[in-house]
C-alpha cells in the first residue's frame, strides 16, 4: 500500500512539473513576441490606490497616465524618468536605472530571469516569476490561460512596496512616434 502511495505521489509531481515546464514555455513564447503593452492598471502603494492608463515600448519605454486629482504623469524615454503632477507642475526627473522599473522595462533582462528560474503558480490563476537583482526583489505576473503579463510587485526608491495589476491588455498597437518625449519642467 505504502508503495502505491509513493507512486501515485511521485506521478503527480511528474505531473504537476510537466505542466508548469509547459506554462512557463507557453509565457517566455508570447512574451518574446512583445513590442509593446497598451493597458489600463491598478496600483496600489502603501494601501494607497491609484489607476490609470499606460503604454509599455520595449525596452524601458512607458508611458503612464493617472486618473488623479494631480492628473499625474510618468514617463520613461529609456534613460530618464519623469514623474510630473500636472496640476502643480512638481516634476521630478530620475535616471531609469536607479528605479525597479529599469530592470521592469527592460524585455531582454527578464526573458534571461524567466527562462533561468522555474515560476511558481499562484492560486491556480497566476504564474509568478520572482527574482532579486541588485537591491530590487521583483515578482512578474503572467495569466495561466492568456500567458498575458497581468502585474508585477517590488519596492520603489522610496521603499514603499508596490504592487501594479494590469488589465485591458492590448499587445502590439501601433504607438504615436513622440509618445515617449519627457514632459518638460514649468
């Protein structure tokens, strides 16, 4: 009896191996063919919600508008990062790589992470990629079904944890050509 135990368990490990190789393939393969990621998002930061619309250009481009009452401005050119308030016009500009977004953007980096870490299925939903580069602990969300990337989770430069779900997903739109052009400072 003990025997037939152990086989059954071992075939369900077989099994349950097998398929997240097969999930995991089926991502890195969509993902591999993205250029670019339109979508409406979620954040929340500190318990503190926020929405808005975004664009994603591989690598390291975004586009983000907030639904806010400083209708707030994100924008990645791939160097620079703006964040700008429109309302009050405060402005911050970072270099990209000192942010989490940086490795985020950057398709080539994470297509490397994914394919040399195993994933991990979340409530039989989600599969999670997670990774630490740096000072930046990472985890990347794809659908099961769609293999959409659908959200990550880290820490922003100010050590607030952020968590970003994506939904609306539209891949490979054709983009404005100065859609990513930093704001400039008033």
């Amino acid at each position: 009896m003990k025997k037939i135990i152990n086989i059954i368990i071992l075939i369900n490990f077989f099994f349950i191996s097998y398929a997240n190789a097969s999930i995991k393939n089926n991502i890195i393969s969509k993902f591999e063919n993205i250029q670019n990621l339109s979508f409406k998002f979620k954040q929340n930061i500190n318990e503190k919600i926020e929405t808005g619309d975004c664009i994603i250009q591989y690598p390291k481009k975004i586009y983000c508008e907030y639904n806010n009452l400083n209708k707030k401005l994100l924008v990645s050119n791939g160097k620079h990062l703006v964040i700008k308030n429109q309302t009050s016009n405060q402005y911050y500009i970072y270099p990209i790589e000192k942010t989490a977004l940086n490795l985020i953007l950057d398709k080539d980096f994470l297509l490397k992470k994914m394919n040399l870490l195993t994933g991990e299925l979340i409530d039989e939903k989600y599969y999670r990629f997670k990774f630490v580069e740096g000072n930046n602990e990472i985890n990347i969300y794809f659908d099961k079904i769609s293999f959409n990337i659908i959200g990550w989770q880290n820490i922003d430069i100010y050590q607030n944890l952020v968590i970003t779900y994506l939904f609306e997903i539209e891949i490979n739109k054709e983009i404005k050509k100065n859609q990513f052009k930093l704001p400039r400072q008033n």
